[in-house]
C-alpha cells in the first residue's frame, strides 16, 4: 500500500497555526503602541531598566540559530544525516543560551524588585507598571514559544537519527523550523520595541 | 510521491552559502540597529527601528521561511494576514484618535 502523504498541505497546516500565533503577538503589540502613545515619557524611563547588551545577544542567538535550522533543512536533502544532526544540536543549544540569558536578565530584574505584583512596581508611575507588565508578558510568552520549539526540534533531531526524517519525506523538519523561524521573526520585533526605544 | 511534479518547493535546495548571506545580512541589519537607536533622532528613531525590523522580517520570510521557492497561495495567505493586522492596527487607532 502507497503511504499517504501531502507535504504541502503539512504545510499550510502550520503556516494557519504560525498566522494565528502571528495575530496572537500582534494584539500584544497594539497594545503596546496604545501604552506607548498614551504614556512615551514613563515607557522611555523604564525601557533604561532593560539591558540592551542581553537583547542584542540574544538577537544574535536567535539569527544564528534560524540559520542553521534552515541549513539542516539543506544538509536532510542532500543527505547528509551527520550535519543535519549537528544543526539541529547548534540550534538546540542555541535556544538553551538564549534561556540561560534570559534567566539572568528577569534574574537581575526579580533581584532588583522589579516583577509583576512586586511593592515597588505598584508604587511607580502607572506608564511604567504598563510597560513592565508588557515587558513581561511578552517576553515570558516568546520565552514559552522557545520552550515549545526546543521541544519540537528535539522530536526532530531523533526523527532524523532514527531516519524517520530523510531527503525523501522531511515536512516536520521543515514545519520545525518553520516554528523556529516564527519564534525568530517574533523576536526581531520585540528586541528594538522593549530594549531599544529609550 | 505521486503529486511531485506540483512540488516546486521540494526540488529547490537553498544553498549553505545563500543562508549564510542571510545570517550575515540580518547581523549586519541587527548592528545598524543598535546603532541608528544609539543617535537620538526622536520620533524618527522609533520609524528607522520598525522599517529595519520589518525589512529583517521580510528576509527571515523570504529564505528562512522558503517564501520564495513556496506556492504562490503561501505569499497570498501571508500577504492576507500582514493586511488584516494593518487593517487591526488602523481601526483600532482611529477608534482610539476619535473617541
């Protein structure tokens, strides 16, 4: 019996999840332009808080790691299992950097008593309550989303060991990256917003 | 693997060298970045950023995402969405400027 299969319709399958996530992220975002219209000068005083030097890295981090999830996608079709593998590990430990940084900067914040419900939030001015409330939920969310992908691409990693995934039939490798390249694009619009803007 | 001949998508290889071009291009973009919003241009400060962004946007997906080697309908369906979250954004701002 012939296998089943419809890549593309995989396909479109995760782009219609990745439009909702889309949609998702940007309600957050037009919130964030409201607040910001509403309130720029408190916005600007509290983006200072944030270390531009752990978001600029972390962009870094998260292009790299695209990169080189697309290039597994590369190596799978020429079959070259080894450097697909390798990849997909880049990209894997890639992600955990990204954690890792993130851990110390909301670490950092938690320490400075800047957290969502802390005694010191409550009593600075309501722009800047908005924007770390923001800031959080944001970030706390796309963090959730590096999470799933790590978990996603793990999937993928033993798939392509075991040889489930091959240069024949590798639609969830792409849709994995697909998810990753989301987390990324996501990303490249959070980093300037809260970091940068000041 | 009947339906290969409609998957123009599945025969294309996007070379190492190409998504390497890519990475260094959106590194370099990344860079400007963090040095257009480190000069104080005001309100153009925060256009420069977000044109920057959606240019990076653009490329991640372009290549990462295989825009370009997809189905047409895939950049119809994206091209929908951007629209209906422009679309989202204008409404929602004229509510707010009119209120």
């Amino acid at each position: 019996m012939e296998e089943h299969r419809d890549d593309i319709g995989s396909r479109m399958g995760m782009w219609i999840f990745i439009f909702t996530e889309l949609l998702l992220f940007g309600g957050l975002f037009l919130v964030y332009a409201i607040y910001r219209a509403d309130y720029s000068a408190e916005f600007h005083t509290a983006a200072h808080e944030l270390n531009a030097f752990i978001g600029a890295l972390n962009t870094v981090i998260l292009l790299v790691s695209s990169a080189t999830v697309a290039m597994a996608i590369t190596a799978v079709q020429k079959e070259n299992k080894k450097l697909a593998l390798i990849l997909v590990a880049i990209t894997l430990l890639m992600a955990l950097f990204f954690l890792v940084n993130k851990y110390f900067e909301w670490g950092h914040k938690i320490h400075l008593g800047i957290y969502p419900g802390s005694e010191l939030l409550t009593k600075l001015e309501r722009g800047e309550l908005l924007f770390f409330g923001l800031y959080y939920f944001m970030t706390g969310l796309h963090g959730f989303h590096i999470v799933v992908g790590m978990i996603l691409l793990t999937v993928v990693f033993f798939k392509i060991k075991s040889g489930a995934i091959n240069a024949g039939s590798f639609v969830l490798l792409e849709n994995g990256g697909l998810y990753w390249h989301l987390v990324d694009l996501i990303w490249i619009f959070l980093f300037p917003l809260l970091y940068l803007l000041t | 693997m009947e339906n290969h001949e409609h998957e123009p998508h599945e025969n294309h290889i996007t070379s190492y060298t190409t998504l390497a071009k890519v990475l260094i291009g959106l590194l370099f973009l990344t860079f400007i970045t963090v040095a257009v919003t480190g000069i104080h241009l005001g309100p153009l400060t925060v256009a420069v950023a977000l044109i920057i962004a959606c240019v990076k946007g653009g490329i991640v997906l372009t290549w990462f995402m295989h825009l370009k080697f997809e189905l047409p309908v895939f950049r119809y369906m994206v091209l929908g969405v951007f629209l209906l979250f422009a679309l989202i954004i204008i409404v929602t701002f004229f509510d707010y400027a009119f209120r």
